[in-house]
C-alpha cells in the first residue's frame, strides 16, 4: 500500500503507533523493538523529572536508530492537587490507613509536590529533539508549538472529541490522535469532564477526518490487522495500539497485569477514577470495587496516583494484585501474542485471500 501523509513525515514503514504508557509502563526495550520493526515507539514520560527525561533519550538514542515520540502530560494536576495540604493529607489518610495496614506499610511523609511539572519538563523534551512530541490533557501554548517546529520535532495531541480536534488544530498541532471511550488508560479529555466526552474510536475517526485537514491517528479497541485497516478505511493515516503492546513481555508491566489480559477478565473492562484519580479503562479488581465506593472522597490527581502507588507496589511484592492498576482497552480478547516481533508481523502481514471455489 501507499504510504500515508503519517508515515511519510516521521518516517515509518508502517502506519502503526505504540501508545504511550506512564508510570513505569514504558521501556527503552518496547520503544525501541516497535520502532525496529517499522512503526513509532513511544515513551510515556509525564512521571520523570527533567533530568530523567534527558537520561531516557540518551537511552532510547543508544537503542534504536529510528524515530520515537516522547509523551508528556499537559495537565500535570487536578484542583486541589497542587498544592496539597497537610490538612488534606490527614484526611485522606484515614481512607488508606486500613489498606497500608494490611500490607504492614507505615504512613507515607506528605510530599512538596506529587508529580513533575510541565513547565518544567518541556525544557528537557526540546532538548532531546525526539522525532515526535506526544502529548494528552491539553494543549502546549504557541511557543512551544513553534519550539517543536524549529526543531523538526512532529507534534501529536490527543483529541476525545472532535471540538478537542478542532481546538487542537486550531493551535497548529502537526497529527491529531482521534481516542475512543473503548482505549485502556486514561481519558485525555481537555475541554470538559472525561466523563462527558465518551465517544466511540469509529464515529470520532470519522468526525475528525471528514472535518479536519490534518492526519488523523486512530485510537481505541484497535488490536490487530483488521481493525487498523478499519481505521484507515475511515480516514486515519495510522492507528495508535496500546493494550496489544502493553501485553508484550517488552512492556514494564508487571506478570500478574500482562496475564490476566489473556483470560477472560478481560472481555469486561471498566472505567474509573480509582487508580489516578483521572479517568481511565481497566479490568475490575480489588482497587476499583474499594475505591470507587469511596469516590467522593479521594484526593484528586497526582495525590491519589501516590498513595495508590504504595499499595500496588506492596501487593505485587506480596504476590497479589488487588491492588494492582490493571489497564485494558475493550480490544483486549483479541490479543495473541506476547512479544514484539510476533505482535508486529502479524499486524504488518497481509491477509491471504481465499482461493476461489
């Protein structure tokens, strides 16, 4: 096939994108295996410090030759999450005091902060000069925008509706990625409540395309051939896959995450607040039926993502998963395969047509 606008700018030999993963999720080994077989490997950076951000390009340099997108997160913290008050800290603590118990954790010190700022880390991205800037919830202002420009970094926002494209095209963002309510992780939405803004990856797709000039990248229940085909057929230059590649043994998930992809937990997927306190797509467990029972009082985004971070860590390290953020697109019961190399041939290899009778 032709190459699309998508591949032709960044230079891939196939229109496909690994979606990027926060939280320890992305590895230097996945980025760099998607990108050696011929699509865009992605970092999810939002959670490093600027220093971080600098060793990880180094790191993706050394690894691969081809292009990578680094992801950031526009929006760094909910209201209320920055700052965060010891007060606030005391209250909330009560709600997880009980869980840490189980787990002999003590009580966490309160933090100056509970995540990395944007502001801060833009800095350390334009200095890397990856091939693509990536980034969710927001939009950078036109400064950066045109920083990216001089640099030839391609700029790729993430829409959830197709006022979000508009908006996004608006701005001057090089490729707009069309995210659907049935992608796994986080809900970007940036103009109104994520909860709102549940549209399904076809009608977006389309919406976008039809409407707007610029490349569109599909996103969302899309986990093999078929389905990017599909996505292609309604106007998408490229399709982003983040569960098929995060069920790779490349990925920094965690065994008991990658496995229950493969069962049948994962033909029922959810969306909740539980794990950030952000919107986001995942099979049900322990952390979601206690937490969403408390919803209306969690702390907001980054604070609730760092005391839910100590529970994870103590129940894997316990050999459990209760607690564990267990992410997945409604595209999960197609998975088949758990590396790289055999989830990028079967996406890349054409169908065999069907003798004629």
């Amino acid at each position: 096939m032709p190459q699309t606008d998508i591949q032709q700018r960044i230079g891939l030999r196939h229109p496909i994108i690994q979606g990027p993963f926060g939280g320890g999720l992305s590895t230097v080994e996945l980025a760099a295996a998607v990108t050696d077989a011929g699509g865009l490997g992605s970092f999810g950076a939002h959670y490093l410090e600027p220093d971080g951000i600098a060793a990880l390009a180094a790191r993706l340099r050394a690894a691969t030759d081809g292009p990578v997108a680094l992801n950031l997160w526009i929006s760094d913290h909910d209201p209320g999450g920055d700052p965060f008050s010891s007060e606030a800290f005391e209250a909330v603590w009560q709600i997880y005091q009980p869980f840490f118990a189980e787990y002999g954790l003590e009580r966490p010190e309160p933090q100056p902060r509970y995540h990395p700022r944007f502001t801060e880390q833009i800095d350390a991205v334009l200095e890397a000069r990856p091939r693509v800037f990536s980034f969710v919830f927001g939009i950078p202002d036109r400064a950066i925008l045109e920083a990216c420009r001089q640099r030839d970094i391609v700029t790729l926002g993430a829409a959830t509706t197709l006022a979000e494209a508009e908006a996004l095209d608006a701005a001057g963002v090089d490729l707009i990625l069309a995210t659907g309510f049935e992608a796994g992780g986080h809900r970007p939405a940036f103009l109104e409540p994520a909860e709102k803004n549940l549209i399904g990856t076809l009608p977006l797709t389309r919406q976008i395309a039809s409407r707007i000039k610029r490349p569109v990248i599909a996103a969302g229940g899309i986990a093999d051939r078929v389905g990017i085909e599909g996505a292609m057929a309604l106007g998408a230059g490229a399709a982003q896959l983040g569960t098929a590649f995060l069920a790779c043994a490349e990925s920094g998930t965690n065994d008991a995450h990658r496995d229950v992809l493969f069962t049948d937990r994962a033909r029922h997927t959810v969306l909740t607040r539980a794990y950030t306190g952000r919107l986001a797509r995942g099979i049900p467990n322990r952390v979601i039926a206690e937490m969403d029972k408390r919803a209306g009082q969690l702390p907001p985004f980054p604070v609730q993502a760092w005391f839910l971070g100590h529970l994870k860590r103590a129940a894997l390290a316990a050999g459990d998963e209760d607690f564990a953020s267990l992410y997945a697109g409604q595209g999960a019961p197609l998975l088949k395969h758990r590396r790289v190399s055999d989830l990028m041939a079967d996406l890349t290899t054409p169908a065999v047509t069907p003798a004629a009778v």
